[in-house]
C-alpha cells in the first residue's frame, strides 16, 4: 500500500482593478510642480504722455500645454503679482514703486469679467478643446499719461485645479 498524499488547494483567485477619473495633465511639469511660462502679457509701446488703452492676450503665445478629459471643470486662480497694491495688480518701472501703471486681468477678451486677486474662475473643457487647452487670460489698461520712460512689468503666479 502506497501512503495517501494530502490534498491541499494549490490555486485561488483575487481581483485587479483599476478607477479612471477624469482630469488634466500639463505636458513638461517638471518635479518641482512648475509648469514654467504660460505666456506674455504684452500691451506693446506708447508715448510716455498717453492716455490711450491697451489690452492684451496669453491665448496666442501659451507656452505650456495643458490637456484635459472632456467636462472637467478646470479652476484657475492668479495671484496679485510682485506689485499689488489696495487689490490692484500694477505695472513697475524696476525699483521704483512710484513708477507704476495699473491693470486689471479678465476671464473674457472685452474684460468685463474681471479675475480678483486670489480670485477664482471655472472653465468646463469640451471635446474640441481637450488636447490643447488654453487658458483664458486677457488684460487691459488705462495709460494715466506722464510717466517715466521704461519697461514697465509684473510677474503673476497661475494656480490650476480640477
């Protein structure tokens, strides 16, 4: 007679998912988390004596490239920059914090939906949109007249969520 081997179950099952969840992703975010420039701001030249309008546009020069799942909702906040003042963003001439110009950014290009400092504006992406998103970002300004001759900048900080 031959010993009766043991019989144990040598096989059993588990499952594997997996949750797909709608969202956006920024081509070349590099491991700082900074996505680098999105654009300019450009409101070109004029006469230190003007008292002209300009606005201006990131939505032609967008740097970075944003991609979305069709339907988010994609938040967008922008700071006040390096030169905000009584919740105003302005426009300097270098140092001089006397030498400045302010400026108002808007969500649409006629700049009647104004963007607060801190403020936030909500974009849902659509189909059409969903591999080259651009980011809504359109400015203006009112030329208070003689000022002093010189670059006039800002640097703003864009915080994006959905």
């Amino acid at each position: 007679m031959s010993p009766e081997r043991a019989r144990a179950e040598t096989s059993a099952s588990f499952d594997v998912t997996a949750s797909i969840v709608p969202g956006c992703s920024v081509d070349g975010l590099g491991t700082s988390g900074h996505a680098g420039t999105i654009g300019t701001l450009d409101f070109g030249s004029d006469s230190s004596l003007s008292t002209a309008s300009h606005s201006a546009s990131t939505t032609a020069n967008q740097a970075i490239r944003l991609r979305c799942t069709p339907g988010v909702s994609l938040q967008m906040s922008i700071d006040g920059g390096a030169h905000a003042a009584s919740g105003t963003r302005h426009l300097q001439l270098g140092a001089d914090s006397t030498a400045r110009i302010a400026y108002r950014l808007c969500d649409d290009a006629p700049c009647t939906q104004q963007i607060a400092i801190g403020g936030s504006v909500s974009h849902t992406i659509s189909a059409a949109d969903a591999n080259d998103v651009r980011l809504p970002i359109h400015a203006a300004l009112d030329l208070p007249g003689g000022l002093p001759p010189g670059t006039y900048s800002d640097t703003l900080m864009v915080t994006l969520s959905w």
